[in-house]
C-alpha cells in the first residue's frame, strides 16, 4: 500500500496574500472562524474536493501562497 502524502498545511499566517483583497472571498477566510493561532488542515480527498467545487464555478481557487522562508507574519525568524 502507497502511504499517504503529508496534509496541505493552510493557515492565513503564511499566506503572502493576507490581510489583501484576495481574503474576501478566500474560501480558507470563509471556512476559519477560528483561533487566530489555529490552521486548516485539508487531507488529499478534501483538497481534490475543494479543486473539483473551484473547477465547477462553485467556490473560488485556493490563493494561499507560503511567504518566502516559511517563516510566519510576526514570528522571529528562527525562534
């Protein structure tokens, strides 16, 4: 049996795209009434699911995009 790839990791806070005009209708702004602190975590079947609903016009793509270096808004880098 294949292993499963690791989750797509989303969360605002590596997103390079935060706090612009793409979060008004991000479907990750949408679904996170959430901790401040707290990512989305979408499995394989979820992340195809949500790519088929963009595909059909039902929702809009993913826009997240990781910062350069991974590192988080506000976090010190390396810390």
């Amino acid at each position: 049996m294949t292993p499963s790839p690791d989750p797509l990791r989303i969360d605002c806070a590596d997103c390079a795209l935060q706090h612009s005009a793409a979060c008004d209708d991000c479907v990750v702004t949408f679904i996170c009434s959430r901790e401040p602190d707290d990512a989305v975590v979408v499995d394989l079947v979820e992340m195809r699911a949500l790519e088929s609903l963009g595909a059909g016009g039902l929702l809009p793509a993913l826009r997240h995009e990781p910062r350069a270096g991974g590192t988080p808004a506000g976090s010190a880098a390396g810390g």
